[in-house]
C-alpha cells in the first residue's frame, strides 16, 4: 500500500500508511489532542472525529482529550474499525474525503515538526517484568556466578515487580540524575548523594487498552486481546542504589525517579504480520501461562549514545524483541492471574532485552560488565555508565517487504543531580 502523502513511502519511513501509531501532540494554538502519525505528518484525529469521519462506531467524543485512555477502553471493534477508516483516507484511491478537502486537509494535517509530543495516554499503573533470559543469565552470572546465574523460579514465572507510574515521561524529557543511598564494599556503613552507576535498560513497553474484573484472572488469549499497542520503553536504572537496597525486596528507589517511552504507540494490529513464537521451554509452564499461539514479535531495536560534547551518537546495542523469554500477554495474564485487577492505561515493561552477543545487550551493565569492561564511543570517549549531559536513544521497528513498521525514538538526556542537603 502506498499513500497519497509521499512522505510516508520510503522504505526506511517508521511512520507508513500500514502503521497509524496513535499519540498525543500540542500544536501551536497549546491544546492537547490525540493525533496518529504519517510520514512526516500529524493527523488531527479530533478535527476528523468532529467532522464524521468515525461515525457510527465513535457516539461520544474521544479524541479531542490530552490522552488516548477513553479510545482505548472503548475495545478492539472501535480500535479496527477507526483504523479501517484512517487507511482508507490516506491510502491512493481509496476514501477522497480528507485528501480533496483543501480547507480540512490543511487544518487536520500539519508537519511533525510543528507540534509537541506529550505523553500518549494516562498511565494508570506501571509494572516492569525480567522477562529477557539473556539479561537475567548474564547479572546473575555477574553477581552469583554462572551456576546460580536463574533464581529457581525464573524459567515457571514471569517476573516482575511494581513501578510508580507517576514519574514515567514521554521521549525528550530530560532526566535529572537521582540521589540516593548507597554502601561501598569497605564502608562501615552507607552515605548519601549522587548515583554514580546509572544506567539504562532497553526495554518495551506493552499498554494495556481495556480493564479487567477484580478476582477473576485471564487467559493468555484473553490478555492479548486487552493490549492495544506497544512503545519504547527505557527504564533508567541507578545501579549502586539497586545494589544496596534491593535485598530482600527487590528495585525500589533505584527504578523510582524515571521511566522514559516513545511518543507514538504502535497499534497490535500494525504489528500482526510480524508475530513469531517465544523460545522453545526448558521447562514446561503451567497451564495458565500457555500461548495458544504466536506471541511475541520480530521487532529490530537499537541503542545510540551520545556524550554533550560529541558531533553524533554511536550505536551501542543491536538486538530484537523476539529474544524475551516471556510474551506480554503471558506477563499480563500472570499479573491477572491473582485476581488483581487491571486498568486501562496500565504500562508493562518488558523488562530488558538482550541477545546473545555483547552487541547486543541492553544495557551498561551488561555491555562493560559491571564496570570492569568501558567501551569506547566513537568520539574517543570511554564509558562504563553514563555521564552527565550524555543521551541515550532508543529506536526499533519491523521490517516488511519494502516498508517499516517504526516506533520512533525514545530519548532522555541526563542532568546533573541537584545538590544533596541531607
């Protein structure tokens, strides 16, 4: 399919008519409205809405909201039947309706680089998983040694832990370097002040469209069908802080102070085509957390990091999203499967994605190994954590017959941490 917008058909374009991601922008007047994405275009999904183009599936206006959440938990019907409607408006020879109005065209359709990108939907509650096994393996061979390297539950259950959901930011934010709590291996007891192991984890994040009943749990199947879309997920991480207050009760602090994803989330329609299976199971799962079907996907991500002073960023990581151990259905339906009941706008991070090769680990901590390896960046620069006035980038997307399915970037720059007092 080809649109009648040229920017959208290059093979390297993230935003082609097959994809419609679906965000949140500020134009230039200051409101807040949901928009989806086309080549280098934002469409005004609330000027479309206030002019029928989403009727009769849409009775009650949705889209002229700062997020998406009244959309998403309206449920798949609606989700496929607006993004029917949005293909046929701006695919070649399909609905003329928006392509041969010039006065609605030039007010619903404005360039990328005329808006601000905000936080696509409301986050109701956010959960982060472990469910990629090579990150799992290589931190516990780091801290255990390779014999212990699993805990004994990891290859029956998807772990995970909860997150605050009120410090997790859109792509651009920058991040301010935390302060916390920390003990060196020959201190007589621990201080305060700024994280000196910070780091990244290269995750996504699965966002959940549609509520659950308390008490009652879900079937894989059943989780799948309530998650609308995914993003970039990167969820910093002050590592020395980790170090010292994670026993017995794991990331608290050290996860707390920000949670970055990418402005445009990836529709799970988009992404149907590019399902493949999870790895085959050391152990046989429950019956619970069984996959009736192809669960995970083919999705190419990528790391770049770039110091304040350098000309451009260097790729540090190269891996894909088939390497999780766990689908985002199986974490949802194991989250459910207590009872606890889910909301729409609830976040689940993947937890970090790596591959078997060193280029593709995705994170600090496993790239220089636990400090005792630094690599270096293309400007010369050595590096074990991350550094002040550094950025890091995510990017990643699934590759079709001559076009993409992107994602965009997810971004953060990093601030010095304010003066600690205490």
């Amino acid at each position: 399919m080809k649109s009648w917008i040229d920017s959208a058909n290059g093979p390297e374009c993230h935003f082609p008519v097959q994809n419609l991601p679906f965000g949140v922008a500020k134009t230039t007047d200051g409101v807040k409205h949901c928009v989806c994405a086309i080549g280098d275009k934002v469409i005004d999904l609330a000027m479309l809405e206030a002019n029928g183009f989403f009727d009769p599936e849409i009775t009650t206006p949705v889209f002229n909201q700062p997020a998406l959440n009244d959309f998403m938990q309206l449920g798949p019907h609606v989700w496929q039947a607006v993004r029917t409607s949005l293909t046929q408006l701006l695919i070649e020879n399909g609905n003329p309706a928006l392509k041969d109005n010039n006065s609605l065209r030039e007010q619903a359709i404005v360039s990328m680089s005329d808006v601000e990108m905000k936080l696509p939907f409301k986050v109701a509650e956010y959960t982060d998983f472990y469910a990629g096994r090579q990150h799992a393996t290589n931190v516990g061979t780091m801290f255990r040694g390779a014999e212990n390297a699993l805990p004994p539950n990891w290859l029956h259950i998807p772990i995970g832990y909860n997150g605050r959901a009120s410090t997790v930011v859109v792509s651009g934010t920058p991040v301010r370097r935390p302060l916390g709590q920390t003990k060196a291996p020959d201190a007589d007891a621990p201080s305060f002040g700024p994280c000196k192991r910070l780091d990244i984890e290269l995750e996504m994040g699965a966002v959940v469209g549609l509520s659950s009943t308390m008490g009652e749990p879900l079937t894989v199947a059943e989780a799948d069908e309530m998650i609308f879309g995914y993003v970039l997920l990167n969820d910093w991480s002050a590592r020395d802080i980790q170090a010292w207050e994670y026993q017995p009760l794991g990331p608290f602090q050290a996860k707390a102070f920000a949670t970055s994803i990418s402005p445009w989330i990836v529709t799970k329609a988009a992404l149907e085509e590019f399902r493949v299976s999870t790895p085959d199971r050391d152990k046989t799962l429950l019956p619970y957390l069984q996959e009736p079907g192809p669960m995970s996907y083919n999705i190419e991500l990528e790391v770049y990091m770039q110091s304040g002073s350098a000309k451009k960023a260097t790729r540090i990581s190269k891996t894909n999203y088939n390497n999780l151990y766990y689908s985002a259905a199986q974490q949802l339906a194991h989250h459910a499967s207590s009872g606890c009941k889910m909301n729409t706008g609830d976040l689940l991070g993947s937890g970090t994605i790596s591959g078997p090769d060193k280029t593709q680990f995705g994170s600090l901590l496993e790239i220089s190994w636990d400090g005792k390896e630094p690599f270096t960046l293309e400007s010369g620069e050595a590096r074990s954590f991350i550094e002040d006035g550094d950025t890091l980038t995510l990017t990643g997307w699934a590759q079709g017959d001559g076009y993409r399915i992107g994602f965009g970037n997810c971004e953060g720059t990093i601030l010095p941490a304010i003066k600690a007092s205490m």
